[in-house]
C-alpha cells in the first residue's frame, strides 16, 4: 500500500468527551453542509481538524454494521479490532492494545463493570444504546487519564436528554433476526417533552442460542498440536480406539456460546436555552455462555507446556465437565448537566456523574463457582473559556478534574484477583491557538492513584502532555505532528493477582514492585479532500518505558502455566488509513467506493513480539445508492500473524465477502429495512487478538433482517 495514501492519525484525543454535529457554512459557500463538531473536553474543533484520530460512528451506521456486542459492531473502524471472548463478551482492541489500555466511557465516564479484570467479562454497554460512539485511536491520557494511554470508545447514548424532543415526542425502534444464532434483537426508545422537562425511556433485549461455524471450533494448526500429543500419549496401548479420535474436536457450532441480554433506562432533563441538567437510571441484567470455560475441580496434569492448557480439551481434563456460564446484572445512575454562556471569561461548564452496582456470578452447571463485584462512582467536570483573539490566531482552552472509586471483589474457586480498593483524581488542562494557516496545541495532565488490599498499599503518581503542531497548507487539507508522553498506573490485577484464571488458562502472579508505565510516541496525522475523495491516514511509533505484561515463568500451579507480571521496554509502530469517495453514476443508481488499511507491529526490546498483535488488514467497500435504497458490498482481508510468541499459534488469513440492502419504501414515514448477509462464503476466521482464538471462530454465513422505525 502507497504511504501517501496511509499518512496518519494520533492524539487529539488529547481532549474528549462529546461529540455534537453543527451546522457551519463553508467559507465563500452559501450553501450549508453538516460538519461534525468535536467539543471534546471540552474544545469545540471540527473533527476533520483534530490533530489526531477521532472517529465518530453515529446510530444509523451502527444499526447498518450490526454485529452483538459493541466491541464487536466498531471492529471494522481503522485500528480498531475485538478480543473476541465469544459473541457476548467482546472488548475493543485499538492499535493491538486492550484491557485497561482502553477505556471504554459512557458519556465521558466509566463503564463501573469488570471488563477489564478478565476478557470472559461483558462491557456493560450495548451498542443499539448509542446515538453515537467516539473512537479515540492513540493516547488519550490527558482527558482521561493513564487508564486510556491506547484509546477510548465513549458511547454517547442520550440517556439523559441535553435537548428537547422535535415536536414534543420522538422515538425509534428496531428489531432483527440472525440466522446463525437463531438471535433476536429488538430495542425501542421515546422521548416526550413536559414543559421545560424532558423525558427519554428505552429497553433493549437481546437473546441466541450457540452460534454456526463452517469447520471445527478448534484451528487445524491446533488440533494437529493436539493430536500429537494425544498419539504420543496413547503409543503402545492396544486398547486405545482411534476411529473415535475426531469426536473430541467439536464441529459445526460453538458450544455454550448463547446469551441473553436484557436492558431498561430511563433519564429525566430540565433544558433551557443556555443548558441542561438531568438524571438517569438503568438497569441491565445478562445470562451468557463462556465458550472453552469449564469447572474448576481437583485433576492436575502432568505436562507441563503452556499451550496445552489454551485447548478447550485440555481445561475439560483438568476442571470438570460443567460449563461456565456468567449470570450478571447491574444498577447505575447518572447526573450530567451543562452550562453556556457563563459571562466574560466562561463559555461552558460541563459535568457527569455516575455510581454502580455491578455483580456477576459464573455459574459451574447450576452452582456459583466465583461471583465478583465491583461498586464504584466516577465524576468529571471541565469548564471552557471563552475564545479570545491574540497574537494574530484564535485561542481557546479548558481546564478540569476527573476522579473515580472502585471497591472490587471476588470469592470463590476462581477468585484469582484480592478484594481491592482503587481510588483515582487527576486535572488536566488543554490549549489550542489556531492561526488559520497553521497552528498550536498542549496539553497536561497530573494524576494520583491509590490500590488498596487488606495486605498491600500501592500509591503512584503520574503525569502526561502533549504537544501539536498543525498546518493547512492548501484547502481542504490538514496535516499535525504530534508528540505525546503518557503514563499508566498498574492496576489491581497486574499488582496482586495470585491464582488460577481460567478465562486466560494461566496461573497469574501479580507484582507489587511494578512501577509506572510510560510511553513515549510520535504521530502524524493527514486529512485531505480532492475532486470529492477523502483521505485520512495516519502513522504512529510508540516507545514504552517498563510495558507491563504476564510473562511465563516455566513453573506450573494447579494444572495451569505459571505467569508472573512483570515490566519490559517495548515499542508498537503501525498506521491506519481510509479513501472514500463517488466511483460515478449509472441510471438513477450512484456509487461509491471506500479503501480501509490498518497495521501494527509489537515488539520488546529482545525483538520477540507482543502477544495478540492484530495482522495487516484491508477492508473494499462499494455502494450504490438511491433516494431511498442502498445496496452495499465489501471484502475484508487479513494477512497471516507469524509474529507471534512463544505460547501463540500463527493465525492463518481470511476472506470474507459481505453484502447488505436497506430500503425506505415509504417517503417521510422513517420506515427502514435491511437485509444483510455476512461471511457469504462461510470462511473460517479467527481474529488474532483474542484469547480463544484457536477454540473459537467467528462466526460462519450469517443472515440478518433488520426492522428500524424512527418516528
């Protein structure tokens, strides 16, 4: 791929928590064009000239891209990708980073689950609540904190209304079928003016059974692994029966990888002309399957190799027949306000606030094996100056604070990670100076720590900043370097983790000497528009000082290898890119076509690679459209991942071809249809990312017929 066509992406991020779509002339244009607004904390800059990646999916191409789980419906965006822990437990992966690397936000404020203690454990966040989603691909620790030195996906969902219905009373509903899980989808929101008060009530539910694939759930790199030691195991037995060899390799379906997802919120507003305030609830509740996750029992292996405890076979031996299944439930509340228009010096106040109960049990057969919890608050609050005009460019800046609670526990047979206490407060300030031609912007944020055990007490304190540079060296083009430096905390489960953890088939020894991570990273980012093509790109090279990781000790502990974390340097370079743009015009029908690359490269110092390291990727996509109909179609390609460690199998590539219809077939009435099918060719795919990926495929053909009515 042409480097002038990959040129870009990085941190702009470096503000973010809202994203609103304005409506702005062109200059020398009389006519209005919608351009999309970032006032991410808080500055109000147009997302084409962010000096960094921000990507803004909006509900109608998240109701076209549908796909479960969040994680799941983004991981076709440039450098984003899943860790793929089944179709309900899925959690973004941006630039081969995930876990607490990425913070995954609602409203700008945390999620209060346990998604980031282990990849078996569901986002609490369903896509068809969005309006819309911010990605933030690259450092976002000046908005966010340490937790985000990869990335935020922040869902904005309007639970809380920050305006008032059009015509007093609005809402929309959607509906789906899938064929691969015989699923079904539906969810429905209004939103009724009373007064100055306004009122948006939504519910979702969401249920499959265990989803199709074309071939075996385990890869055939690993049924050959497993097949050797199965006859070097079983040499010399005369009453050994090999013709029932193959009915160990489950085929056809993923077992134990159905779900039920329910939800119901509702939020109440008073809005004025200068801002709002208001609350929220929401209550959701999950009963889902942890495909390759069985009981714990007593059994011990003899063998002591690592990979023989990543086969779904291999933990059925050694912990038991029963399947684990994860019964969840959580109650959150929210406060978020808005002020505009304060006086001389304040343009705007903006606050959120949110607390939760979040509780999931995992369930061996009909038994609880471990539950954990996880109760917690998070607050932020950012203020705005007002723009002022100095030194020949515009100046505008903001400034705020952010601090979150956590209390987190586990008990039972699996309870690998201490109860803990983790207290975070940070303040940062951003400033940009925008001269037209070219221009300035900084940021700085100071954050403390503290984790709590009964036994332990770790404290760290850390600091991060940026700074850009950007020019407009003709119309319609932006380019930025930006130079960040970044710094993580350990988290609860990197320091005191002492056990068995199932969902990774590892023992995990935490380390509480660890030290603050850093990453020190360089990107620049490139925008242009020519004869009405846009291109994006971005390149980006990161250097990390004391990358934190569980590495193998050699050692086994209860049947499972031994990990132990600790800290090496490591650096991650890679880049991402999109072209989209009209192919032409035939009949009443116009096209359009778009080109997406991302790839990333993960090493240590030594030279060996990162673990779960996503490969090259290419995503085509052609569209044809009228006024009321599009027909899309598109092939997504990933390259081999041979860059592997020691405890990976090489990933083999794919092919998958999609195609998707949708239908307004009545004018003005918000009636919409769609008819997609997905991996048309039922290819085998498995997402390099993820835990499971030798045990589990995406996947096979799938058909889906969707229902969306706005009214």
């Amino acid at each position: 791929m042409r480097a002038g066509l990959i040129a870009t992406t990085a941190l702009a991020s470096v503000l973010a928590t809202g994203v609103s779509q304005a409506q702005d002339a062109s200059p020398g244009d009389d006519e209005t064009i919608d351009v999309i607004r970032v006032t991410s904390a808080p500055l109000g800059v147009a997302a084409d000239e962010i000096a960094g990646a921000v990507e803004v999916v909006d509900r109608r191409h998240i109701e076209d891209n549908l796909a479960g789980s969040l994680a799941d419906t983004i991981a076709h965006e440039p450098g984003v990708s899943t860790t793929y822990f089944g179709p309900a437990a899925s959690r973004p992966v941006i630039r081969g980073l995930g876990a607490d690397r990425v913070r995954v936000l609602s409203n700008g404020v945390g999620l209060i689950d346990a998604s980031t203690n282990s990849p078996d454990h569901a986002v609490a966040s369903e896509a068809l609540e969005a309006q819309q989603v911010e990605i933030l691909r690259g450092p976002a620790a000046i908005a966010y904190g340490g937790g985000a030195i990869g990335g935020v996906v922040n869902v904005i969902d309007g639970r809380i209304p920050e305006e008032r219905a059009e015509d007093g009373f609005e809402g929309r509903f959607y509906a789906a079928l899938t064929s691969v899980d015989d699923g079904e989808t539906a969810a429905g929101q209004v939103r009724f003016n009373a007064g100055e008060f306004v009122f948006n009530i939504e519910a979702l539910t969401r249920t499959a059974d265990d989803y199709s694939i074309p071939g075996y759930a385990e890869s055939e790199i690993f049924r050959l692994y497993e097949e050797a030691e199965h006859e070097a195991e079983t040499a010399g037995d005369p009453d050994h029966d090999h013709e029932e060899d193959d009915e160990e390799h489950p085929f056809g379906t993923v077992e134990n990888s159905g779900l039920t997802f329910d939800m119901i919120s509702g939020g109440v507003s008073w809005v004025g002309e200068n801002g709002f305030i208001g609350v929220g609830v929401r209550r959701s509740t999950a009963l889902y399957g942890v495909p390759g996750g069985h009981a714990h029992g007593e059994e011990e292996h003899d063998d002591h190799d690592a990979r023989k405890y990543l086969s779904a076979e291999g933990d059925h031996d050694a912990h038991g027949d029963e399947s684990v299944r994860i019964d969840l439930e959580q109650t959150r509340y929210d406060l978020r306000g808005e002020w505009r228009d304060l006086g001389e010096h304040i343009e705007r106040i903006r606050f959120s606030f949110g607390t939760g109960s979040y509780e999931h049990a995992e369930l061996e057969g009909d038994a609880i094996g471990t539950r954990f919890t996880n109760d917690g608050w998070e607050g932020r609050l950012e203020a705005r100056h007002t723009p002022q005009d100095i030194f020949g460019g515009l100046w505008e800046g903001a400034m705020g604070l952010q601090a979150f609670s956590r209390d987190f526990a586990a008990i039972g047979d699996e309870a690998y990670v201490p109860a803990s206490e983790t207290s975070d407060w940070g303040v940062f300030l951003v400033e940009r100076w925008d001269a037209e031609s070219w221009g300035l912007e900084g940021g700085l944020r100071l954050e403390q720590r503290e984790l709590d055990t009964a036994t332990d007490h770790r404290d760290f304190d850390t600091q991060s900043l940026s700074a850009s540079i950007f020019f407009r060296p003709v119309r319609d083009t932006f380019l930025a370097v930006t130079v960040s430096s970044a710094e993580r905390a350990p988290t609860d489960v990197e320091l005191f983790a002492d056990g068995p953890h199932v969902a990774t088939q590892s023992y995990e020894t935490g380390n509480p000497a660890l030290q603050v991570e850093a990453a020190l990273s360089g990107e620049l980012t490139a925008r242009t528009t020519w004869q009405g093509w846009d291109f994006e790109a971005a390149v980006f090279h990161a250097e990390y000082d004391g990358f934190i990781a569980p590495f193998a000790t050699g050692a086994e502990e209860d049947g499972f290898a031994v990990y132990q974390y600790r800290q090496e340097d490591a650096s991650l370079t890679g880049f991402e890119g999109r072209i989209e743009g009209p192919l032409g015009t035939l009949g009443n029908w116009d096209f359009d076509g778009e080109l997406t690359g991302e790839y990333v490269d993960g090493e240590l110092d030594d030279g060996s690679a990162l673990p779960r390291i996503p490969p090259l990727s290419l995503t085509a996509g052609v569209t044809a459209s009228t006024e009321r109909q599009d027909f899309h179609v598109e092939a997504e390609w990933a390259d081999v991942q041979d860059e592997i460690t020691a405890a990976e199998f090489k990933t083999q590539s794919y092919l998958i071809f999609n195609a998707r219809y949708s239908v307004e077939p009545f004018a003005d009435r918000g009636l919409r249809v769609i008819l997609e099918g997905r991996n048309l060719t039922d290819e085998e795919a498995r997402l390099h990312t993820s835990f499971l990926k030798d045990q589990l495929p995406l996947p096979g053909r799938n058909f889906r017929a969707a229902l969306v009515l706005d009214f």
